[in-house]
C-alpha cells in the first residue's frame, strides 16, 4: 500500500464513505444500523461525526476496514488516526 490518498481525516473521511458506500450490501447495512436516509447522508457528508461513525462502522467489522482501506490505497490503521481526529472535531 502506498498510503497515497489525503491526509487530512475529513478528505480521508469522506473518501472512505464514498468508498464505502460503494458497495450496495455494506451502504445498506450502514444506513440501516444508523437509521440515516441517502438524502440525510449527502446532506451531513462533511459532518466529522458522520464520517467518525462510518469509520467506526468499519472497525466493526474488520474485512470491511481492509476492504475499505485497500481500495483507499491506505493502511487500516490511517482510516483510524482519522477516526479519532473526526472525534476530536465532534
């Protein structure tokens, strides 16, 4: 992995949504544990606490974090560091 996406946690945030949300089964799972509508969800995109709740979303379920973070072309570990970061921002 190359680690050559954004490093800063709301573009990392962001980008993991995106990512995420790419796949139907998890984008449903996600909305469905989270009770957020799609018009909710574009709506707070940029919210930290939207995007730290995705992320800890992922952490839930560790293959989503690898698949997440793969496609991401980014360590697991970063998707955390942002989370934590989008915490703080909360």
């Amino acid at each position: 992995m190359l680690d050559s996406a954004p490093t800063d946690a709301r573009a990392l945030g962001l980008l993991a949504l995106a990512t995420a949300v790419s796949d139907e089964r998890r984008a449903r799972r996600f909305l469905d544990l989270t009770g957020i509508g799609t018009d909710e969800l574009r709506e707070r995109a940029a919210d930290p606490a939207l995007l730290a709740a995705l992320i800890r979303f992922l952490e839930a379920h560790e293959p989503d974090l690898i698949d997440v973070a793969e496609a991401m072309d980014v360590k697991p570990e970063t998707l955390v560091t942002a989370r934590q970061q989008l915490e703080e921002e909360e």
